[in-house]
C-alpha cells in the first residue's frame, strides 16, 4: 500500500540533558548501573560503575557491550551474533541466552530478542524464553518495543501498531498509524476513521478517551504535554483520562518546552531555564542545557567557544560550583541524573558527583550508552525487528517458473483473467490500488538532530499541522477552481443540458480500481521483515474503456442526440504480454537465491547468453526469459515480442 502524504509532520526534539532515572510524576525510570568505557584509545572495552566509578572487567570484550539494565548487559561475537550476560558480582557474569541476530535491552524483566530467520520473541532476567510471538489471530508480528508499564507496542505486517501484555498475548489490536509507548496508563495515538486522520489519547486497553486538536502535541509526562498551535508558540495541556485544559497558554516566550520528571524546562532565545506550572521563571534562560542533577542540584552548561563552561546550581539558580572543560560543545559535560555527571576534560573522561568532586580515580578515553540511555529515560521503546523470512513461499513460487506461466500467470489471458489471479495472491499493506489505502494515516517527516546539540532527551510531537487563514482560502480555493480529470468523471452524475428535460444518466464504472490508461498490474507479497516478492503483470492495451450511448438532448431551441460515456468497463481485449517477478532479499541470503533460481532453469530452457549480468534463455515455446540478480522477466513467445517491439 501505498502511504498518502497529509499534511502531517513529526520533528524531533532534543532538549536538555539526558536522565538515567527520575522518580517524579512518571514514575521511577530503569536504571543503568555501569556504562561501557575504553581504558585506552582503541583498546579492550570495560564496564565503568556510574554510582562508584569503579572499573569491571578491565579489558575483558573485544566488541564493545552495551550498558548494563537490571543486572544484564549484551555483547556480541566478530560474526555478529548477540549474547545476554547476567553480572555475578563485579568480577564474574555469565552468558544466559543467545545467540540471536538482535535484542533490546532489559525492561521490566523482559528482553525481546530475534533469532536469525525468525519471529521475535521475549526472554526473562535468566535467560529462559517467556513467549514467541508466532502469528496469532491473522496478526504477524513485524516490529516489537520494549516493555513500559507491563505493556509492549508492537506493529503488525500490515503496518498497522497495537499492543501487548507482558505474556505476549494482544490487548490492543493492530489498528493505530502510530502509537507512543505508555505513560501513567495512556498514550498517544494517531489512526484514521471515514477517510480522516485522527489523533487521541487510548488507556491501557486502547480505548480512545480523548481527542486531540492541536497542531502538534508532544509526548505524555505524567498526565502533561506540550503543544503548539503555530511556529514559533509552546505551551503546556493539562490531561485526565476525561477532559484536557490548558496549563500554561502557547506564547511566543517559549520557542520550546521539555518536561523531565516534575521539571517544566523552557527554550527563550535559544537558550534554555526553567519554570513551573504556573509559568513563573525559577531560573533564567541562559543555558545551552540545563538539567536536574538530584532534588537540590542542576547542571548548567554553556558554550564558550569551542569549550564548554558548566555551572552546579540550587533550586533558586544560585551557582555553587563553575568550571570549564575543552572537550568541545558537542562532548564536554554528560547529565547522568543519579547525582553524577562525566565531564571530558582534554582527552579524557571523569566521572564527577553533584558537588563537582572526582568520583572515583578512573579516567577514561571513551565511553559509549548515549542512546541506550536516551531512550530508556525517555520512555521510547528500542524496536526489535522480526527477521523471519518465508523460505517455503520463496520456493513455491521460483518453482512455478514453466512454460508460459509464472507465479500462476500465464501469458495470454486477458486482464480480467489475471486480475483474478492477482486478487489470490496474499498481498501486503503496500500493494497498491487496494481499498485499504483510503484513509491510511500519517507520514511522518523526522529530522534527527543529534543529541550531542542539546545533551538531550529524545521526544517528538505529533500533530494535524500548521494551517493560516490564507492557507485555507487557497485551498479551498485550489479545490474550487480544479478541473475533474477523467477518472473524477466516472463517478459523477452527467446531467442533461436541459433544464425542462430532467433526464439524467450515472456513470456506472465496472473497474474503479484501474485508469483508462492504465496498461499494468502490481501485488507485492510479504516474506517477513527480510523481504517480498513483486509482481508486475504488462498488457498489449489499456485495462479500462469508456462505454458510450447515443443521450438525447433539449435545450429548448432545438433536439438533438449526442454520444456520451455512460460507464466504464474493464478491456477484455487486453492480453498478458509480459511477467516480471522482483524478489527483494537481504544481502546474505542473496547467494541461496541464485541457487534457487539458477536451479528452476536448469532443466526445459535454453541458455541464450549473458549481458551485463543478465542471463537469458528460451523456453520450448520460444517465449523469452530474463534473470538478473533476483528479478525475473518473462515475455511473450520471440516471434510475437520482436514483432511489437
């Protein structure tokens, strides 16, 4: 299918400092105890303790791991393959589950993982699987998050989101564009009804309990979100499960806002301060970043030049501690949000506490959990992607290559003949001209802006857009002065010219899904996330005519007949010409393909040469056959084909 373009846009926004746990209006976030550090430039990675900043397993992965959730951290092997290790003590861990092709980190006791060629599943704190998501109910599972409140999203094959419970089984079925990890039992939504996008609120059964009107809107913080009905203007909504009211109006003073926990962060003049609820300014604009180090502590942080100057501050603003470091703007002060923070000053690394003292002796050349980090504070899900990938159908449908026929086409019927064997096909979301096109939500624009720019925490908006007065006039306006095409014709009434006759004809169109000039058709079948078969069908003539009929006409000075459409049929005349079938495949599975295709040729055709990569044969009807990585082409006999071309 293919996705509509609305007036829809999501943009990014990066704003203060990242957190690694907060225990405000959201809830206590998971906790990331050691973060993955090299001792030496380009040396074995270690595993730095954030709270002690003591060093673990000194130089034992030659791969660098990821940071530690929960007591478990990944590491994978040169060949690519991901491994769970669970921490002993701070001298021994042990492998607990893998290898699997890809993983998120651990949440809420739960890891979801993929195996090589298969579909996600979910392992627990000791390695052991806790469900598989095998299809259930006609659902394929295609892309899985995290798990946030006892709850994981997840979307469909279709491309459609809904949601799971802890023991994998569907709460909430595929039905949302788009859908937000949860927050305090809620999240955002944006799906469509009757043709039209929709945003809302769903609870934890998704439920829609509110709709949203608002340009944008950002993501929930404990019952609060920020919205912007223009440009240059953010203010903050109040939300319940029933009602939603404005907590501080959108104004021009705040070019942006971030909630973090119970902080109300506020960008004026691109700097950023803080205020609360009531938008009274606790500490002034003038930060490049600014962020909560503890209850009674924030961090500061300005550029000055190609160095970076931060401030230790109390609730009121007033500065206990400055210093500058040269580590650069993008890479100089690090909020952990556990009372620390890591500065790099020259070409190392520190791990420094809310007073700004050294903790611990163990400087550092690099460190790494930047990402990890942002997603888990920000309660955005680490998406696992299914990797299973439909061998059976593969081979099904490379071994069905013949004489003539392909796929359970044949060349020669006529295109009502083949549209019936198009419509057997499984098709994907993404085939086109399908009916579940009309009203397919939104499309989202994301500008990533990297977090180095404000040490910030990941969260973007969701909205209907910005529209002007004059914008609407001239849409409206757009829409008024437009001529029909053809097509917008067949659907309307044709009216007699004269007004005293009172005849009227409909246009009956028996094919609505083709155009009058349309000479092909397309499906798309799904193999799982690592890819699809194609099939183009091309015909001789177009797959539409115009049905015309003699229609009298009176305007009240003379009568006369005129020939007019009165419906649309499909061209029965047209006969399959051409077969191409384009198989889409991940890079290492390529080679057992051409072996798969290479082998449907080997008997019953006859090698005509190769061309620039592509080999061709005959079959024993003369047709002509073309392959080329993993298309395959099948045209009408020579003879026929040279002829017309």
């Amino acid at each position: 299918m293919k996705l509509r373009l609305v007036k829809v846009n999501v943009f990014v926004l990066f704003a203060l400092s990242i957190i690694l746990f907060s225990c405000g209006k959201t809830g206590k976030k998971a906790t990331v105890t050691h973060i993955p550090v090299q001792l030496k430039a380009n040396g074995n990675w270690s595993l730095l303790n954030v709270e002690t900043g003591a060093i673990v397993y000194e130089g034992e992965f030659k791969k660098m791991p990821s940071v530690v959730v929960e007591g478990v951290f990944t590491t994978r092997k040169e060949n690519g393959e991901l491994f769970y290790n669970k921490m002993e003590d701070e001298k021994k861990f042990k492998q607990i589950a893998g290898p699997f092709k890809s993983g998120s980190l651990m949440s809420e006791g739960i890891a979801i993982v993929c195996k090589e060629e298969s579909h996600p599943s979910a392992i627990n704190a000791s390695g052991n699987e806790v469900f598989s998501l095998e299809p259930q109910n006609g659902v394929v599972f295609s892309s899985v998050g995290r798990c946030i409140e006892g709850l994981i999203k997840f979307q469909a094959d279709n491309g459609f989101w809904g949601v799971l419970d802890k023991e994998g089984k569907i709460v909430c079925k595929p039905q949302f564009d788009f859908i937000d990890d949860f927050d305090n039992g809620f999240a955002r939504v944006s799906l469509h009804t009757d043709s039209k996008n929709k945003l809302g609120i769903i609870d934890r059964t998704g439920k829609l309990v509110l709709d949203i009107d608002r340009a944008y809107v950002g993501k929930m913080v404990g019952g609060r979100m920020v919205y912007s009905d223009t440009k240059d203007e953010f203010g903050i909504l109040a939300v319940s499960p029933t009602e939603m009211n404005k907590l501080i109006g959108a104004s021009s003073k705040y070019e942006g806002i971030s909630l973090i926990g119970n902080d109300i962060f506020y960008k004026s003049d691109k700097e950023w301060g803080l205020m609360n609820e009531k938008g009274e300014v606790q500490i002034r604009a003038k930060y490049q970043s600014l962020s909560r180090l503890n209850d009674d502590v924030l961090l500061g942080i300005k550029a000055d030049g190609d160095d970076v100057v931060y401030e230790l501050m109390n609730n009121k603003g007033e500065v206990t501690k400055k210093d500058d470091v040269d580590g650069g703007v993008d890479y100089g002060v690090f909020n952990l949000r556990n009372g620390n923070f890591i500065v790099k000053d020259g070409k190392d690394f520190q791990l420094m506490n809310a007073k700004g003292e050294m903790v611990g002796n163990n400087a550092v050349k690099d460190w790494y959990g930047v990402r990890d980090i942002v997603l888990i504070q920000s309660n955005f899900s680490e998406i696992v992607e299914s990797d299973y990938f439909d061998w059976g159908k593969l081979k099904e449908y490379i071994g069905s290559v013949k004489t003539g026929s392909m796929g359970g086409f044949n060349l020669g019927v006529n295109c009502i003949q083949a549209n019936t064997a198009l419509q057997k096909i499984t098709v994907s979301a993404k085939g086109e001209n399908t009916e579940e096109d009309k009203g397919r939500g939104m499309v989202f624009e994301v500008e990533m802006i990297g977090w180095k720019e404000h040490n910030g925490v990941f969260g973007f908006y969701i909205g209907n857009g910005y529209e002007t007065e004059n914008q609407n006039k001239a849409d409206n306006a757009a829409k008024t002065e437009a001529a029909p095409s053809e097509d917008d014709v067949a659907s309307e009434r044709i009216e007699d010219s004269s007004e005293s006759s009172g005849s009227s004809q409909t246009v009956v169109d028996n094919a609505p899904d083709w155009s009058t000039s349309q000479t092909g058709l397309y499906r798309s079948i799904n193999l799982g996330k690592s890819g699809s078969i194609e099939f183009t069908l091309g015909f001789d003539e177009y797959l539409k005519k115009a049905k015309t009929s003699e229609v009298a006409v009176d305007n009240g000075y003379t009568s006369y007949t005129e020939e007019r459409i009165v419906g649309y049929e499909p061209n029965a005349e047209a006969k399959l010409i051409s077969i191409v079938m384009e198989i889409n495949i991940q890079a290492d599975k390529k080679e057992k393909l051409k072996k798969l295709i290479d082998g449907a040729f080997a008997k019953g055709f006859q090698f005509q040469g190769e061309l620039y990569g592509t080999k061709r044969y005959t079959d024993a009807t003369g047709n002509k056959w073309e392959i080329n990585d993993g298309l395959i082409r099948l045209n009408a006999a020579v003879a026929e084909y040279d002829a017309n071309h």
